[in-house]
C-alpha cells in the first residue's frame, strides 16, 4: 500500500463517517423540526376551535335554559345563529389534517357535539310544542350530553397539548443526542487518531529517522550502511530499499575509483618522468609558460638555441627574445588560444639571440587546461629554421625574377605566334597551323604558370601589398560570370549565383578575385558538358563564407590530403585535361592564407566539389 | 440508560456506525500492520464490548414478577386475550394468572377480597366499592364502547314507558343498571316505578327465556343472545348519554407497592393495543377463540369497541355522573371523589399521550 493511501485511506474514512453520521442527524432534526412546526400549527388551530365552540356552547346552553324557562320565541333566531356558527367551527374542525388516536378522538369529538345538537334541537321542540316532560327529559339528556361532549373536547386538547410538547421534547432530545453523538465520535476520533498516530510512527517516521540517520552517516563518509528492519512496500520502504541499494553501488563505484586512482597515480607518475625526460633532453628546444606569458621551464636545447647558459635561461622574459615585428602576432595568438579558438599553434617567428641577431624558427605551441578547461599552462616547441627560411626567400626571389625576366620574352612570343597564326592561316597546311596552335597554347600555359609563380613568390617574399576595401560579393562573382560565359556556354554550363546584393566584406579585391577565378576556371574544366556550377555566399559569425559547388570529376579520396600543395593534380584528371598548371589551388590557399582566412573543400569523386573560402568580414590590422 | 435503548431511541443507522466504526478500524490496523497480536487484542477487546453492548440490549433489566388478573370474560376484556394469546405478559418478565369472571363485579369483588392483584371491570363496581369505602384506584382504561350495554325489551314499538309496573332484570352493581337507570330517568321513570330483579348473570337468559322478566339491562353478547331466544319481537335500546369503559384498578397501597410489576403488566397492553391496531381481524379471532362467540355475531358487535388503553376526561365525566346516582339513591354515604379513584401516573409516565385526563385535583 502506498503512503498516500496509508495516510488518506483512514482519514476518508472518518470523514465519510463523520460527513454521513452529520447528514442523517441534520436530515433527522429537520424532519423533526417540520413536524413541530406542523403539530403547533395544528395544536393552535384545535385549539381555536375548541375554544370558541366552547363560547357558543356557553351562549346556547344560556339561551337554551333562558328559552325553556321563558318561552319566549325570539331566542330562537339566536339560538339558530349559534348553531350555525357551531356547524361551521365543526367543519372547520373536521377538515384538520389528524392521524392516529388524534384523529379518533377529535371524530369522537365531533360525533359527541352532533349528539348534543340533535338533543338541543328535541328539545327546542319540545318547549316550542309546550311539552314540558319532554323538554325535561331532553334539557336532562342534553345537560348530560354536553358535559360528556366538553370531557371529549378536554381530550382532544389535552391529547394535541401532549403530543406538541412531545415533539418539543423530541427535538430538545434530538439535539441532545446530536450532542451527545458528536462528542462521542470526537473521542472516537481522537482515539483513532492516537492510534494511527501511533501507526505512523512506527511506518513512517521511525523508518524516515533511521534513514537520516544512515544518510548522516553516508555524509560522513561511512558507507557501510544496512536496513534496520524488514522494508515495507511503501514509499518509505522503497526510498530505503533504493538508497541502500544506492550505498551499496556507490561502496562498489568508491572501490573501483580508488583501485583506479592508484593505478592512474602510478601511470601519472611513470608519464610525469617521461615526460620530464622527453623535456629535458629532447634535441628541439622546448619550453613551458604560464597563460601569463612568463616562463615556467626552459630545456637545454632551447637554452643553448638562445645563446644562454640553462640556468639563466629560465629568467629570461618571453617578450624580450622575440622579435618586435612578430611580438602583435604571437600576442594575438596566445589571446586567440586562451579564449578557445585554437587548441594549438604553429608559427614561424624572428627570435633574438643573446648576441643581438635575429633568426627564424619554427614554434609548436599547445595550451594545457585543467579539467575544468582554465588554461594552466602552454608547452612550446621551438626548431631552429633560419637556414631553410633564407633559402626559401632567395628561392622566392629568384623565382619572382626570373619569372619576371621570363614574362617580357614570352609575351613577344605570344604575341608572335598569334599574329603568325592570323597571317598564315590559308598559306600553310594544317599540320603546321595545328603545330603553331599548340605553340601558341603552350605559351599561354606557360605564361599562366609563370603568372602564377610569380604571385606566389611574390607572396611569400612578402612582397605584396594587400589593399583593403568594401568587396561586394555578388557584383565580384557575377563580373567573373560574365568573363567566362564563352566556356560555359561552350560546354552547356548552368551557373548560378545565389548571393544576397548587400554582402560585403572588408578585403584585398584583386586578391580575392585571384582566389574565386582559380576556383570557377577549375570547375569549368573539369565538369563535365551539362553540368552545373553554383556560387553561394553568407555570413558566418564575423566571417563570410563563399562556396563554388560543381557537380564535376571530383577529387579522389586518396589524394585529398595534397589538395593545396605545389603542382598537384588529380589522377582522374590529368587525362581529362592535360594543360593544368598545377598551382591554381596552391595559390588560393596561399592567397586565402594571406588574407587571415580559411579554405576547405570537400568532394566525392564522380559527383562534384565544394570549396569554400572563409574570410573575415571586417580587416584589422595586427 | 442502557446502550441498547439509546441505540433504539437515536436510531439503528448511528448506531450500525457507532459499532462498525472500532471494528473496521480494528480489521484496517490488523490488515495493515505488521503486529497481529496487538491486531488481535484489539479485536478481542472490539468483541468483548459489543457482546456487553448485546447483553445490555437483550437482557431486560426488570426482574420477572407474578401477578393474579381478575377479569370479567367478556368482549371488553380483549386486550387481556391479546396479551396472554401472544405471550407479551412472558415478553415483559411477568407471570399473569388469570382470573376469569361472568361479570366485572365479582372480578372487583377478587379484588378487594385480596384473591387477586388487580381487577378489570365496568366503571360501576368500582365506584360501587369505593362507596362501600373500599380504597381502589384506576389505573388504566382498557376500552370504551357506547353501544354495548342496553336494554332489551319485548314486543315491537315497546316503549320503555311501558315497564311502569313489570320485571325487569338487572345484575346489580353493574353498569347495566346505571344504564338502566337513565333509560328510565329520560322517561320520567324510577326503579320505584318497575320491579328490579337482580340476576346473576349466568342465570339471566333461563329468566329471559321463561319469562320471568319483561326486559333485561345487559351488554353483549348476552342481549344478542336474549334476542335470538326471544320468541316474539324484541327491541334493544341503548342510552345515548353512556359511555362504558372497562377499567384496571388495583388496591390502592399496591399502585405504589407493586408499581414494577403494574408498569410490566401496562406495558403488556400497550402491546397488546399495538397489536391490535396493526393486526384487527387475528385480535378479533383471538377473543372470539376465547370467548367462544360464533365470528358473525362477533362481527356485528366488534365495530362498537374502541380498544385503547387511556385515562380520559370521558371516565371522569361518567365517574361522575354515576356517583350523582349513588348519591341521589343513597347508595352512597358519602360524598365520593372521583378524582382519587383515578391514579394516572404509572401510565402517564409511560405513555404521556395516553392520558388525557385533566386532574382537578
């Protein structure tokens, strides 16, 4: 049985009894209160009656023995007057709604008073005929009569008199019952409410004050806890049942966590001494630093990096061996790092010497948070790379000049062959325009891919300039469709352009064009003849995102991961096409890179690709 | 005052409630809790208090008494054919012997001789015995009736003017001859205007038949018998100014002395009363078993009889008219007062609605 009904079972009850008990004594008392009203009215009215018929009955009487004694005639209107209000009082009497012995009297009653008429009326006769034996007799039988008729009506009164103050009583002794019941059932109720008092104590609160007690002593640690008593089916019983069960399982999951703590305790510490091991001699220079920016720990190779002895390493400030160029940068990742942005880091950066120089290096940086994910401290990597950077610069800078040197000959050559395609055309065969057609495309490939290494290079000597303005999207991207609605009609492209009109972003404009050019000129190289191409743009947070779908070749899966490097091109598609440069995705990742945005792509071979560029809306300079 | 009784005045309901009320709370803690014996003593202790509750309902609580009922067998006395028929003097703890008599007369005569405790008869031998200054008291009217006691007379269109001078037969000191004497008064006539024979009842009709008399006073049966043995026409008359009423008295010391068993035997009629108001045709069948009266005759009689048992203002008024009588033959010594014959307590206290009598005293 549940609590609730354990507690509201036993209360309905005593209420259902109380409520009935309650009705029938008030239903009982209002019967016996109309039934009062009821015989008083009836009492008052018999009452009347008698009264007044016992007047008329004095006035004839007078009258009768006035007439008798005098003969006079001119009593009798009198006497016929009173009689006939006497016949009206008696009919008025007999139309009382009587019952029982009431009724019986009172028709008794009223046959007694006919008789007494009937020898009124004899012996008015009998004076009238001046028969005075008769009269006699009939004034005798009728003094008689009336005398016997007024014991009758002393009766009925005194029966009604009776029988109201019966029911008065009836009604004071109901209310004394009523009394009487109630209190009784007052004490009865009290009784059964100690009792159940009693029945609750030992059901409820002495189980409720012995689970406090072993929640108390779950509290205090104590875990070893076990029901005192048989458990009930109630929700007493069924909170005991589940919190000993609960201990039991929190004894077992507080056992396994503490054979876990010393196992992770150990393991803790083997990796606490690898690690430290791994630090200190690890050949890369590695240091420690606090969210702060101040260093924890300095390695050897990092110290002997920097030119310091290892002990003096650790008191050098951060800020003071990086150079003043990159420190806006650095700051800014950190700050980017702390806030959750990246987990991890890699940069190149000018650190400088104890000697006073400058050189490139490489830094891994990861932040180490706690469990509640506050940063505790970052882990630097730090690799020397001075010489590749110098090589890779000179590299660039040859790169730009020659590809500048390279550009003014082979637009003359371009030039050359166009003008001699368009003047021998007719004149020679067409195995020799086919040869200077191919020349000509040769020369416009190779132009391409010097145009192309040349901005690279250009890009990585730094040596470009970005120019920042308000970019509208849709305008950029539509001019583009313009320029290459001959290919796309050629090979029965659909392109479309979903980009609301008022995306702007703060961006490099030839830049960005340099990006999406790339991008649509490789999906119209490599979709097949009546495919489709889409551009969508839209903010993202405080980025935009800018997205050329096609439903082309696609990039194999096992070439993905070079998507974005040097001269890469798809197995799939070299065969397809076999003019492509290699570079145009190298260039919009180095592009996008430089400015401070994203590319991504992704692709199933067969059915299509999706790059996006994800720029920031608005340019800030570091 | 017992349980039983208040159970009875409040009401079986409150009292089905009062009593199922620990019993259910009883079965509820012995369903529920997980104590059987204390369960069980309470149960115990439930029971043990409603067989008291039943012992103080069923066990009567007056002792059981013996009294001897002088009676005059008699249509009037049905009330004590009822009671003993359906044993309700055993019901109330009484041993009722009873003391049958051809008339109430000699019933009070018992009476007063001490051979009985209480008599029931006619109003006259009680007025009769209390002039003789015999010290009775009423204590109960058993039934009235005002066409029971006449006068039968011979001949067709007699008139009762017409027994100036001739036998006319009458137990003495009974009602028949007060009734007697006021058909005779209303026709100017007195007992010294015709020959009174006094007869004994059992002895009335043989009078009747040869007769020997000229009309007799009496009350039925025997004037039904008288004028179906008659071999000429008779007539029956009846005073329109009498109301008998059978009456129970006892000596006056008892009324108090043996005030129990009196309340035991009043309480028998009174049942007997109710009995006969719910069943009328099985109270008439039983006074007719015991009066022998074949039921036609009974039934033209039966309608005549009020069986109630009262004290009304209609007895005193009769009391009183009859000691005006005694008084004018000089039959009486001394001036009786009516009131003192009359002791309306014990049945006042029992029935309130039973006594109408006013007291003048």
């Amino acid at each position: 049985m549940t609590l609730a009904k354990k507690i509201l079972v036993p209360f309905g009850i005593l209420i259902a009894i109380w409520g009935t008990l309650s009705l029938y004594l008030l239903f009982q008392f209002a019967d016996r209160q109309r039934e009062l009203s009821r015989y008083t009215d009836t009492f008052l009215e018999i009452h009347d009656v008698n009264h007044e018929l016992a007047n008329r009955g004095r006035h004839l009487e007078t009258d009768l023995l006035s007439y008798a004694l005098t003969g006079d005639a001119h009593m009798l209107p009198s006497i016929r007057s009173a009689e006939a209000a006497e016949r009206v009082l008696l009919e008025q009497l007999s139309t009382l709604t009587l019952a029982g012995r009431g009724k019986e009297l009172t028709e008794e009653y009223i046959r007694s008073r006919d008789k007494v008429r009937d020898m009124r009326v004899q012996a008015v006769e009998a004076i009238r005929l001046g028969d005075k034996a008769a009269a006699g007799f009939t004034l005798d039988k009728w003094m008689i009569l009336t005398r016997a008729s007024q014991a009758k009506s002393e009766d009925v009164n005194k029966y009604h008199s009776i029988l109201l103050g019966q029911h008065v009583e009836n009604g004071q002794r109901l209310m004394q019952r009523a009394m009487e019941v109630s209190t009784f059932f007052a004490a009865l109720c009290i009784l059964l409410l100690l009792i159940f008092s009693f029945y609750l104590r030992s059901s409820l609160i002495r189980p409720l004050a012995e689970l406090t007690r072993q929640v108390r002593k779950v509290t205090e640690g104590d875990l070893h806890i076990f029901p005192a008593g048989s458990l009930g089916t109630d929700e007493i019983g069924q909170l005991t049942s589940s919190f000993t069960e609960m201990t039991a399982k929190l004894r077992h999951t507080y056992r396994s966590l503490e054979e876990k703590a010393e196992r992770s305790a150990g393991e803790l510490a083997v990796s606490q001494e690898q690690f430290t091991r791994a630090f200190r001699d690890s050949s890369l220079g590695m240091c420690l630093l606090t969210p702060e920016g101040a260093l924890l720990e300095v390695n050897a190779a990092l110290a002997r990096m920097m030119g310091y002895a290892e002990r003096d390493a650790a008191q050098v400030r951060p800020l003071d061996i990086i150079h003043a160029e990159d420190q806006p940068f650095i700051q800014e990742q950190k700050r980017a790092m702390i806030s959750g942005l990246h987990d991890a880091i890699q940069v190149e950066v000018r650190l400088l010497h104890k000697r006073g120089y400058a050189f490139w290096a490489l830094a891994n940086a990861s932040l180490v948070r706690d469990t509640q994910g506050v940063p505790l401290y970052f882990i630097v990597q730090v690799q020397d790379i001075h010489r590749r950077k110098v090589e890779e610069m000179a590299q660039s800078e040859f790169v730009a000049l020659a590809s500048h040197q390279l550009r003014t000959p082979l637009t003359s050559v371009r030039w050359t062959l166009g003008r001699a395609l368009r003047t021998l055309r007719g004149k020679v065969d067409d195995g020799d325009m086919r040869l200077l057609e191919e020349a000509r495309r040769a020369t416009v490939n190779l132009a391409g891919i010097i145009d192309a290494m040349l901005t690279i290079s250009q890009i990585e000597a730094g040596k470009v300039t970005v120019r920042m303005e308000d970019v509208c999207v849709r305008d950029l991207i539509q001019a583009l469709r313009e320029e290459f609605s001959g290919p796309c009609k050629e090979k029965r492209l659909g392109v479309r352009v979903d980009i609301p009109p008022t995306l702007t972003l703060c961006t490099d404009r030839r830049l960005l064009r340099e990006c999406v050019s790339n991008l649509f000129s490789n999906a119209i190289k490599y979709t097949p003849p009546g495919g489709s191409i889409s551009f969508e743009a839209g903010e993202k947070g405080s980025d935009v995102r800018i997205t050329v779908s096609d439903t082309g070749l696609g990039i194999p899966m096992h070439q993905q991961e070079r998507v974005f490097s040097k001269f890469f091109r798809g197995d799939n598609v070299v065969m397809h096409e076999p003019n492509g440069t290699g570079l145009g995705l190298y260039l919009v990742a180095t592009v996008v890179r430089l400015l401070r945005g994203k590319a991504t792509f992704r692709s199933r071979e067969g059915e299509g690709t999706v790059f996006s560029i994800l720029l920031p809306k608005e340019w800030r300079d570091h | 005052m017992p349980f039983g009784t208040w159970c009875l005045e409040l009401g079986t309901f409150p009292c089905v409630v009062l009593l199922s009320l620990p019993l259910s709370s009883t079965l509820f803690f012995f369903l529920h809790m997980r104590r059987p014996p204390v369960a069980i003593i309470g149960l115990g202790a439930v029971v043990a208090l409603a067989g008291m509750v039943a012992i103080g309902f069923f066990t009567p609580t007056r002792g059981s008494r013996t009294l001897t009922l002088a009676y005059p067998s008699l249509i009037s006395s049905a009330l004590i054919y009822v009671a003993e028929d359906r044993g309700f003097f055993t019901q109330e703890g009484m041993e009722v012997v009873l003391q049958p008599h051809s008339v109430g007369r000699d019933a009070v005569r018992s009476l007063v001789e001490g051979k009985a405790d209480a008599a029931v008869a006619y109003e006259t031998p009680l007025l009769r015995q209390a002039c003789d200054g015999k010290d009775l008291v009423a204590l109960a009217q058993l039934h009235t009736s005002e066409r029971n006691t006449g006068l039968i007379l011979r001949g067709t269109g007699a008139d009762i003017v017409s027994l100036k001078g001739k036998a006319v037969g009458v137990p003495r000191g009974t009602n028949a001859e007060f009734v007697l004497q006021q058909l005779l008064r209303f026709h100017g006539l007195t007992f010294r205007d015709i020959i009174v024979k006094d007869i004994p009842l059992p002895a009335s009709l043989e009078a009747w038949e040869k007769g020997e008399v000229q009309a007799l006073a009496l009350w039925n049966p025997i004037l039904s018998d008288a004028a179906q043995a008659a071999r000429e026409q008779t007539q029956t008359v009846f005073s329109d100014v009498y109301t008998e009423s059978s009456v129970l008295m006892v000596r006056s010391e008892d009324s108090a002395r043996r005030r129990g068993a009196l309340e035991r035997l009043l309480h028998a009629f009174k049942r007997a009363e109710r009995f006969m108001g719910e069943h009328p045709e099985e109270g008439r069948a039983i006074v007719q078993r015991n009066l022998k009266i074949p039921p036609e005759q009974l039934a033209i009689f039966w309608p005549h009889f009020d069986f109630h048992v009262t004290l009304s203002n209609v007895l005193m008024s009769i009391l009183e008219n009859e000691a005006a009588w005694f008084r004018d033959q000089g039959e009486c010594p001394f001036p009786v007062q009516t009131e003192m014959l009359i002791d309306p307590q014990l049945l006042r206290s029992m029935d309130p609605l039973a006594v109408t009598l006013e007291s003048k005293l």
